[in-house]
C-alpha cells in the first residue's frame, strides 16, 4: 500500500526502496522529511503520509524519508534504481561518517 501510494503520488518514479537501518534511520529523524510516528506501518495513514511527501517533491530526483511509525524503517524513491540506491547508499555513508564523528567528540569530552 506504501509503495503503491508513493508511485501514484508521482509518476516520475520507477523505484521505491524500503529498508531498515538504525543508524541511517537515527541520523535521518532530525534530518530528512518523516511521517508521523502516530502513522505505523500497513495502515492507510502510513500510505496516506507518504504519498503526501512524495508529491512534495515530485519530479525533484531521488528523495529519503524516514518512516516515523515504523521502528528503523526508510523509504527512498526516485526516477531509477541506480539514482535511488545511490541517494541511499550516500546518506548512508553521511550517517556513519556522523556517528563516527560524534562518538570520537564524546570520547574526548569524556
């Protein structure tokens, strides 16, 4: 239904990819767009949500969400499945490197 609804919000899109990363998931909370966490997964609120920040940024590339009611859960979409991997392989990258950081300044501070 997600995925479904994420599709038909822009049509523009030929990849919708669904994971499950904590630290990409942490790291994207304060970062990225987010569905209510009130919206838990499977239901008509999630897809609902969803859809509505897809078609924020429809036709605007490859684009990450974290899925606020969905424990660890992420959704990137976008126009391939190469640009859409890439993003998320990116912020990936990004959330490990800012994890790293952040628990080198904690040791220090300690």
């Amino acid at each position: 239904m997600t995925h479904a609804a994420a599709y038909a919000a822009d049509p523009h899109l030929t990849a919708v990819i669904h994971v499950h990363h904590r630290t990409l998931f942490l790291w994207g909370l304060n970062r990225l767009p987010s569905t209510p966490t009130t919206a838990t997964y499977g239901t008509v609120a999630m897809a609902r949500a969803v859809g509505g920040l897809v078609a924020l940024g429809a036709g605007s590339g490859a684009r990450l969400f974290a899925l606020g009611g969905h424990a660890d859960g992420l959704l990137a979409c976008g126009p391939s499945l190469d640009d859409t991997g890439a993003l998320l392989l990116n912020d990936l990258e990004v959330a490990r490197h800012t994890e790293t950081v952040t628990a080198d300044a904690k040791s220090v501070i300690s």
